[in-house]
C-alpha cells in the first residue's frame, strides 16, 4: 500500500481543544481521508508509555480489533473526539495492515473540523466534551 500525501487536511488550533484536524476542502461522505501508518507495540511497551513521564504518552494508543495496541502516524492522534461525529476510523478486518484510516460518514464542508467517535464508555467520555 503506498501512503499518499495529505491533500484535503490541514492540523490547526481549535479553541477549547488545542489540535485538531480540518479540511481544507470538500470532503464526501464515504471519501477517504487519510490513511494512518501504524506501529504495533506490546502490552509491556504500552504501560511504559501511559506510565512514564515520556512524549510517547500524548500520542493515542489504538486498540486494534484484534486485541493489540498500536501507534497511529500522521494525523491519526489530532482527530478530536465527538459524540456526533462526521468521520470514522477503520480498517481491514480480514487481514492485518500496517494502517488504518479514517473516512467520511457524512459531508464535511472546507473549514469544518473532523472528528470521530473514541466509543468510551461513558463515564470516561465526560472529560472530552
């Protein structure tokens, strides 16, 4: 899979959130908008991370379907979480990938923020909206 540049997102600051990620133009609903390069990492590497006091611990750690954490690249850990979300994150469930990406479930206007679903549990989404 070759990964392609950005083309329709841009990183910037959003009031009340800090980063985030915005398209710059249209967007589609079903359009791609990014594909993630992924790095998978263990259990043990994943607690250092949440653990210790290292950059490492700001950037999300993804649980992949089946079972194992990752690291999103390129934007993957700006996307900001919403309860209504215009966007959502995917992958191949049939055979493991080194990405993931995140799609439109819905138009998404120039200027608009992108955003996706964490699917918290509730009590822990609080914190986020």
């Amino acid at each position: 899979m070759e990964i392609v540049p950005l083309q329709k997102i841009k990183v910037v600051n959003i009031k009340g959130k800090g980063r985030g990620v915005v398209a710059t133009q249209n967007i589609k609903k079903d359009e791609i908008i990014e594909f993630c390069p992924i790095v998978f990492i263990s259990d043990q590497e994943a607690s250092f991370f949440e653990k210790e006091n290292t950059i490492l611990k700001f950037y999300y750690l993804f649980q992949y379907a089946i079972g194992r954490k990752c690291i999103m690249l390129g934007y993957g850990s700006l996307y900001n979480h919403s309860k209504n979300p215009n966007a959502n994150i995917d992958y191949d469930v049939k055979e493991l990938k080194n990405y993931l990406f995140f799609q439109a479930i819905k138009d998404i206007k120039a200027g608009e923020e992108i955003s996706y679903d964490y699917e918290f549990d509730d009590d822990k989404e609080d914190f986020l909206t």
